[in-house]
C-alpha cells in the first residue's frame, strides 16, 4: 500500500499540474490530498454542481476544498435537459460524464493545467462503467487506478493522513437510483434525495432508495438491518416515504450493494 502511495506521488508530480473532477467523497479527496501535498498551487479542484448531486455533498466538497487550501470551482450541469441522460439507457453515464469532461478540458486549458484527471480507484475497472469510455476518449487521468489502489486501500491510507472522508459511505450520482429505460424526472431525484435524507438521520449510514416507480426498494449495510424490526423506526420509515409518493415500501433483504441496477444487465 505504501510503495502504491510512493507510485501515485511520482505519477502526479509528472502530471505537473492538473484540475481534478472533485465530488468531496473518499477517492477524490485522498487524490486532491495527495495532489496537493505534491504539486502544491499547480492544482485545481471543480465539482459539478446539479439535481442529480445532492446539496448536502457540495457544501461538504466545498468546506474539505476550504480545508485543503485548494482552489474550487463549482460549475452548474444540466443533465435532464440533455434527451441522452434523461430517457436513462445503459449508456447514460457515458453522456453525462462525456459532457462533464470536455467542458474541464476546456477549464482545464483555460486555467494552463496540463491534465484534467478523475478520482477511478483500481477496484472500479470490475463494475460496469460507461463512464470511463468518456474518459477515455477525452483524454482524462485516473492516477489512483493507474496506481492500483483499491478502495480500501485509499480509506486505509485516508485515514493515517486523518481524512474526514476515511469512512464516510460510498457516494453515487441519484440517477443510479432509477431503473434503465424509466424517464429521470426532478421529481423523482428530488424523492430520492429527501427520502435518504431521512433515512440518514435515523442513524442509517450506507443505503440506497431504489426507485421503481411507485415502490420504494431501500437497501442498507446487513449490519444496520436490525434498525428495520424495530417496529416504530419502520412506522417512522413508512410514513415518510408514503408522503414522498411511493405506494409501497421494502427492505431488499440482499442488502447494499454498489451497481444493484446493473443485475439486469448481467442477466441479459
């Protein structure tokens, strides 16, 4: 882990400087940390600011940003009013991060950065990633994943430099919550959004609302199941979501899981 570490540092300090595509979540922090503390000024932080990235995560991308002494850019994206992301194909990551990566190409060159580069750990080259095709063609850096750090590794390593982010709860764009083929409507982003919000301030750290229209399919960490049999938590549940306007409210006995959507992929 450590000789990784030693890698990654070397594969920055040629980069020589470098915008990095910031959500404020565990592997884009520990990059910008780790960029910082090599290339100094030479690097610039943006997050993309939109319906499908909860609010709660920019303020906190912007006070890690704050803390780190790094420049931070916000840039406002409009994913639902681009057909290719909200009609939601397989493919629908591959346009929202196609969009995303050429316009910090263009901060990037207007800036004089050399590199624009994406906080992909070595672990996300086994999910199912359109995304990264975007990258590729854009010309984006994944230094961690070229580095081969897993993520465990990097919230090993997080946590020595003592990271706020060591173990804070994997992190997606809502969007993951929807089915493939079902429109993505503000509508439902913002039920999602409110719903997890809930359920977080309940004690609940790792979930999901996965929505299927009207059914709410809530997946949680198996160690934090046990808050769902306590019958006044899941009144509390049910009740809130019901307002929201799901018809129905399940537990997904599977637990969670990142990428849950693409099982149907797999059985195809």
């Amino acid at each position: 882990m450590e000789e990784k570490l030693v890698s990654l540092k070397k594969i920055l300090s040629n980069m020589g400087s470098v915008l990095i595509a910031f959500s404020g979540g565990v592997d884009s922090t520990f990059l910008l940390k780790v960029a910082h503390d090599v290339l100094g000024k030479r690097i610039v932080a943006a997050t993309a600011s939109s319906e499908t990235y909860p609010a709660s995560e920019l303020e906190a991308a912007k006070k890690i940003a704050r803390k780190l002494g790094v420049k931070h850019l916000v840039i406002q994206t409009e994913e639902l009013s681009k057909q290719d992301f909200f009609k939601n194909s397989p493919q629908r990551c591959y346009f929202c991060k196609r969009e995303l990566f050429s316009r910090l190409n263009k901060i990037a060159k207007g800036q004089g950065l050399n590199y624009v580069a994406d906080a992909s750990n070595y672990d996300d080259l086994a999910d199912f990633r359109p995304g990264r095709q975007a990258g590729q063609e854009l010309g984006i850096k994944s230094p961690l994943k070229e580095a081969r750090l897993t993520k465990e590794e990097i919230r090993s390593l997080s946590h020595k430099m003592n990271l706020p982010t060591w173990n804070k709860p994997s992190l997606a764009c809502l969007a993951s919550r929807i089915p493939y083929g079902t429109r993505i409507t503000r509508e439902k982003l913002k039920r999602i959004d409110e719903g997890e919000r809930f359920l977080k301030g309940l004690g609940i750290r790792q979930l999901r609302i996965r929505d299927h229209d009207g059914i709410a399919r809530i997946e949680v960490a198996h160690e934090e199941m046990s808050l769902f049999w306590q019958e006044n938590m899941v009144r509390l549940i049910i009740d809130k979501l019901k307002r929201l306007g799901y018809t129905y409210v399940t537990l997904d006995l599977e637990g969670y899981r990142p990428g849950s959507m693409n099982e149907v992929l797999e059985k195809r």
